[in-house]
C-alpha cells in the first residue's frame, strides 16, 4: 500500500479490510445525517415562519469555523501524504495540526453555544433551536471522536514498527476526518446562510 510499509494484505474484493469497514461505517453514517438534515429541511419547509440566520445566529464565528475545519483537512491530508514518504516527524506534525484545529473549532462552537445560553436559547426553546443544537452537537460529537482517534494514532506512531504494521491507520483516520469535514459543508450554509 505504501512504500514503508511491508505490511499487505490479499482480500477478495482488492480493497484492504480496514479501508472496506471504513467507508462501510462511513456510508451510514451518511444515512444518519441525512435523516437529520432531511428532518431539518422538511420541519423548516413546514413551519410558516422561521428565523432568518443572520438574526439568531453569528456567521462571522461559523465561517471562522468553517475555515478552521478546511485547514484541519488539508492538515491531515498531509499527514497521510506524509505516510508514502515514510516521514514519521511530518505525520506526527500534521496528526497534532489536525487535532489542534480541531478541538480549536471544538472551542469556537462552545463559546458560540454559551452566546445562545446567555441569550436563553436552549434545547427545547423552539423547532428552529432543537434542530440547531442537534445538528451542531451531533456534528461536535463526531469532530470530538476524529479527534480522539488522531490522538490515538498519533500515540501509535512511537512505535518503532508504526509504518511498516499501522501506517495505513493515517489513511483510515483521515477518511473519518474528511466525512467530518464534509459534513460541516453541509451544515454551514443550510443553518447560517439559507
């Protein structure tokens, strides 16, 4: 699979198990949030009145975010680029880059959240701020789970076999980064800007 990597292995379908289980666990988790963007635009498409964005919500902090995000995947494409050049001080580089953008937008959404509490805008305030803070929470939870596992492969790479047996885990944290990311793309425009 990479060139500093003696570790390969022969399936049926040609695609290694690991990067199969990830896109198959990535596909549903496409139909999760499509359920809930779907629950979203039929609710909004529903209700005679709804917030228009800019009023309730600060798109300055989300396009902050979202250019936070951005970086965060170019970050981690690094990181696995950095995997085929067998470069162990650059993938560690762009693993701490990628966690540190992003528990930094972890940081932006909290402090975007407490304006809305000191506001009084809650779970269960309204239809237009229970879909807010569910799609924006559940999306936090994913950022906070992408993060946990870069930290988790960026504490495998201090193993001295790391390329050879479980460099391909860059490549399968970046594929759940990058849905992350993506999902963000959605959810930008459809609560911000729409």
């Amino acid at each position: 699979m990479y060139p500093a990597s003696t570790h390969t292995e022969v399936t049926s379908t040609g695609i290694p198990s690991g990067k199969l289980g990830m896109w198959l666990f990535l596909a549903s988790e496409v139909m999760f949030f499509s359920g809930l963007i779907g629950a979203y635009i039929v609710l909004r498409a529903s209700l005679p009145t709804w917030p228009h964005p800019g009023e309730d919500l600060s798109i300055p902090l989300a396009a902050l975010n979202t250019f936070i995000l951005l970086s965060s995947s170019m970050t981690m494409a690094l990181a696995v680029a950095s995997v085929a050049y067998a470069d162990i001080k650059k993938i560690r580089l762009f693993l701490i880059l990628t966690i540190v953008l992003g528990s930094a937008f972890l940081c932006v959404k909290g402090y975007e959240y407490s304006i809305k509490f000191a506001h009084g805008h809650f779970p269960g305030t309204s239809i237009f701020w229970d879909c807010y803070f569910t799609l924006t929470g559940f999306h936090g939870i994913h950022v906070l789970a992408g993060i946990i596992t870069n930290l988790w492969v960026l504490g495998l790479t201090f193993r001295g076999d790391f390329l050879q047996r479980k460099g391909h885990l860059v490549d399968l944290s970046g594929l759940y980064w990058h849905f992350v990311d993506l999902v963000w793309i959605f959810l930008f425009p459809l609560l911000y800007l729409i």
